[in-house]
C-alpha cells in the first residue's frame, strides 16, 4: 500500500481488485528486473502492460467484460491507447453493433490521423437522428469528414449519413483502405471482410480487427 498518490488517486488505488493487480504489477516488473539487468526504472511499460493482459488482468476496466472474453486483449489495447472508449454506465457493450461514428473516431486515432476540414463542408453538414429533432454538428464530424478529405467516404455518402446507425464490414474495408498504408497482412484481412461487405459488426470484433490491422503479427510484443 506504499504508493505515492494525490488523495483523488488514492480513492482508486484503494479498491480491492486495484490493490491486487498493483501486487502483481510489481512481481512482474521485479521478474522483468532480472530478466533483462535493468533497474525498475528501465522495465519497459508496454511489455509489463502485455504480460498482465497475458495473465487475465485488466488495464481498463468494465463491468462486462473480462478475460474470458475472446477479443478481451484487443478492446484493452485499445482502450488503454485511447482509440476505443466505454459508456457512462460502465459498461463496453461488447456485443453491441458499432456505428458508423464509433468506426470513424477508431480508424483516426488507431492510425494517429489529424484532422483534415474542409470549411464549406463543415457550413453544410447537417446530420439529425430524427426529422424533428436535429443535430448541427454531430460528435463524430470531424473524424467522418476527414476520412471524406482522404478519399475514404464520398461526399454523397457523406452528407446522407445517418452517424448513429450500425457500421458495416465495407465500411470498414473502403475507410480503412483508404487511410491506411497498404500492405500485404492488411489487404489480406480487408479482402476476407470485403466477403461479408454488407453485415454489420460489433465493437468488439471491430476492436479485433483494427488491432490486426495496426498490429498483424499477434506475437510480436510492443515496442
């Protein structure tokens, strides 16, 4: 319990499952110690973070999901590197499908885009849930507008998007493609969803397909 913390980190620091992967933090860090010669302060913090993941521990926590889950290492790496996020309650809804919003803010901070606007386009946007109800700016404009300024979303799908309805595999095929540097792993795994085009697909599997996609060798640990 000999952690230095303000009194706000401390109310987290003092949880039960919080105070248990601390004691197994500084096992494994003291075993990397002497694995690799180095003092503490040398112990790589990715590799630390990637052996607790490889034992069941969680970087990020949710209510429902834990290790037992299949894409429980992707959604962690994702959420620890700020790409992917959970709700208010919570909770991740893994099985939930993802929308097209929650696709775009993935790809651009997956692959560390900026933000690309174009100002006309920003004038005209238009995005509503209902007909009564609209929305100037929905919360996802700038991400969807500068995959459209790289290529990856027409101007015609652009501006008829609904944000908040459920992505699609060829969503994630074109916007991909078109973001990212093409290479062999990568057009491989487009080429077998661009199969499935028309289907939606959760966020939990999209958390598992955009870590192949930023990281195809599953082995490989972080730099």
């Amino acid at each position: 319990m000999a952690v230095s913390a303000t009194h706000v980190g401390f109310q987290v620091l003092r949880l039960e499952v919080i105070r248990m992967e601390m004691g197994q933090a500084a096992a494994n860090a003291a075993a990397l110690c002497v694995k690799n010669k180095v003092q503490p302060r040398r112990v790589g913090v990715a590799e630390l973070q990637e052996m607790m993941l490889d034992q069941g521990c969680a970087l990020f926590y949710y209510k429902d999901l834990n290790a037992p889950h299949p894409h429980f290492k992707a959604i962690q790496h994702l959420s620890q590197a700020g790409v992917v996020h959970g709700y208010d309650d919570f909770n991740f809804h893994p099985d939930q499908d993802a929308t097209k919003a929650e696709l775009g803010e993935m790809i651009f901070h997956a692959l560390g885009l900026k933000v690309k606007m174009d100002t006309d386009l920003w004038n005209i946007m238009r995005w509503c849930k209902t007909s009564q109800h609209s929305t100037p700016y929905h919360w996802a404009t700038c991400y969807l507008m500068t995959l459209h300024n790289m290529g990856a979303i027409s101007l015609d799908d652009l501006t008829q998007m609904d944000p908040d309805s459920p992505a699609t595999r060829a969503d994630l095929v074109r916007w991909s493609a078109a973001a990212m540097p093409a290479s062999p792993a990568s057009h491989t795994l487009l080429s077998e969803e661009e199969k499935k085009a028309d289907s939606p697909i959760s966020r939990d599997e999209l958390c598992e397909l955009i870590m192949k996609l930023i990281r195809p060798d599953p082995h490989k640990r972080p730099s």
